[in-house]
C-alpha cells in the first residue's frame, strides 16, 4: 500500500530502548558505522546506531559512533561484520594487456 501524501516514510525497525542491546560495532567514522548497518539491516537484523559525540571543549578525541543489536543477534551481527572485513575489495579489476599475442 502506498503512503498518502503528507505521511511519514516508513523507517526500519528499531530495537526497543529497553531490550538488552548489545555493542556489536564502534567506529570514529559515521559513513562506516552507516555501511555496516545496510549490512546488518540487509540480512533483517534490526540494529541502533548511536553517535557518542562529547563536547570537544570538555572531553577533547571523544566520540564516535556505535551499533547496537538485541543480545540473540550479537553473534550473528559480528559474524557478517568480520566476514565483511576480510572480504576482498570488489572496485578492483585486473589488467590485461591486449597487445600481446594469444597463446597458441
């Protein structure tokens, strides 16, 4: 069904604030905690994403960014995370050099 005009989106769910969450990933930078959750989200699990930004003047370097995920999804959350961090760069394309001969 459509959304009629004027309505909100319709947002991914989230996990409920009074769950038991557990940290599954911290970063310094948001565009990466942001990749990981489409990862999460992808394989349908619901995951928070929480900026602990501090005020530089008062506690200066802290920050960062965080996913949280229900406890029963912990392991798998961290699973497909390192399963993405060892796999090979997909933007790179082997050479081949066209002004060789073929091998007969």
């Amino acid at each position: 069904m459509a959304n009629p005009a004027g309505s909100p989106k319709e947002t991914p769910e989230r996990p409920n604030p009074n769950e038991k969450l557990v940290r599954v990933f911290d970063t310094e930078q948001e565009s990466e905690a942001l990749v990981v959750r489409g990862l999460l989200e992808s394989a349908d699990i619901d995951c928070d994403v929480t900026s602990l930004d501090a005020q530089q003047d008062i506690l200066p370097g802290v920050g960062g960014t965080v996913i949280l995920v229900r406890a029963e999804d912990a392991d798998r959350a961290r699973s497909l995370i390192d399963e993405y961090r060892q796999a090979p760069a997909g933007d790179e394309t082997a050479e081949i050099d066209l002004s060789e001969e073929p091998p007969a």
